[in-house]
C-alpha cells in the first residue's frame, strides 16, 4: 500500500483534535483504516467522550515479544501569537 505524504498530512491536519478537549475518535479511526488497509489487526479503546487510543498489530503469535510505537493523536491549541501568514487555513494545509 502506498501513500501520498501530502495527502495524508493534509487529511490528518484536517480531523480537529485540538486538546482540551481531545476529540481522538475521528483520528484514531481514520489511523485504523489505514492500518486494517495494510494488513494489521485494530483495537480501539475509547477512554473518554470521543477520545480514543489504538492498538494495532500485525502477525502477533506471541512466541516473540512486541515491538511498540507509541504517538499522540491530539495536538494543542493554536495559541495567540501571530503567525506571518496568519490569513492561511492552518487545518487545511492550504
């Protein structure tokens, strides 16, 4: 399976997870997808409203230990300071 970086980047940029509050639902799912499309077995586990953390693997037999990633799906409010190019849609990636 192959990706096209900007693609994904963009969509990515485009699923709103600014924390508070969280909202990982949508990201985690997309990350799912993503992953099933690639051969990998998904687990979601949701901790909160709408927020949600994946679990993934792929080949699991249990004879060897796991190997594991771990990232964050939320990213933090944009804040006040202005940017340069404050007019572009950061979440679009436009």
């Amino acid at each position: 399976m192959r990706f096209d970086g900007r693609s994904l980047v963009r969509k990515l940029l485009s699923v709103n997870t600014v924390n508070p509050p969280g909202k990982e639902r949508d990201c985690s799912q997309f990350f799912g997808y993503l992953l099933e499309q690639a051969g990998y077995e998904t687990h979601s586990q949701e901790f909160a409203e709408n927020r949600s953390m994946l679990i993934a693997w792929l080949g699991a037999s249990g004879a060897k230990p796991p190997l594991c990633f771990t990232g964050l799906l939320d990213m933090v409010p944009l804040g006040v300071t202005p940017w340069a190019r404050r007019q572009r849609d950061f979440m679009s990636c436009s």
